[in-house]
C-alpha cells in the first residue's frame, strides 16, 4: 500500500511539473509574440517617416546600401527619424543631400603605406 501512495504522488508531482512548465512556456511565447509586434509596429513607424522624408531615388540609395552594410543604414535612418521628429527637416531629403550626409556620416579611412626594403 505505501508504495502505491509513493507512486501516485510522485506521479501527481510529476503532473504539476509538467503543467508549470507549459504554462511558463506559454507565457514566454506569448510575450515573444507581444515583443514582435512591437518590433513591427516600430519599423512600420520608422518606414513611414522616412517615406516622407526622403525622395525615392534616397531611399533607393538606403536600400542599396543596406545590402552591404545594414548598420550603417540603420544609423542613418535612425539619425534621419531623429531630425525629422525633431522638427529640423524643411523639406525632403534629396539624393544628393543623402550622399553628402553619407560621406559626413562614413568614418574616416586611415592610408596604410607598406615599404619594402
């Protein structure tokens, strides 16, 4: 008899275990799930702005550039939201004002010279 009870309980343990940890795993999906959406919605936001801030030929320009160097971009724009938010945009960023800011924006190359002797 005793080890009958011994083994309902650990069963009835066991049971309580395993439903804990699904519930725990729910709850992390779902906040997974709340946690992309806000991620979306931001981009979506993001997107946005720079729709109409920057002429189509800057934001071709973006997307092109983000095939090789996605941070960079994503500083970029970051900055552009900033301005923009901030009120310190008149008009539309053109092409040409985009690669002067790139340029300003590109970190400094340093010559490296080797000689031979």
């Amino acid at each position: 008899m005793g080890t009958d009870d011994e083994l309902a309980d650990l069963r009835r343990r066991k049971l309580e275990e395993l439903q804990r940890q699904q519930t725990e795993s729910q709850m992390y999906a779902s906040q997974q799930v709340q946690q992309e959406q806000m991620q979306q919605e931001l981009e979506a936001r993001k997107q946005a702005v720079l729709r109409r801030i920057l002429t189509p030929e800057a934001r071709e320009r973006l997307s092109s550039i983000r095939m090789t160097r996605p941070e960079f971009v994503d500083q970029i724009e970051a900055q552009l939201v900033m301005l923009a938010q901030g009120g310190r945009l008149q008009s539309a960023i053109t092409d040409e004002q985009l690669k002067a800011i790139l340029r300003q924006a590109q970190p400094k190359k340093r010559e490296i010279s080797i000689t031979r002797r």
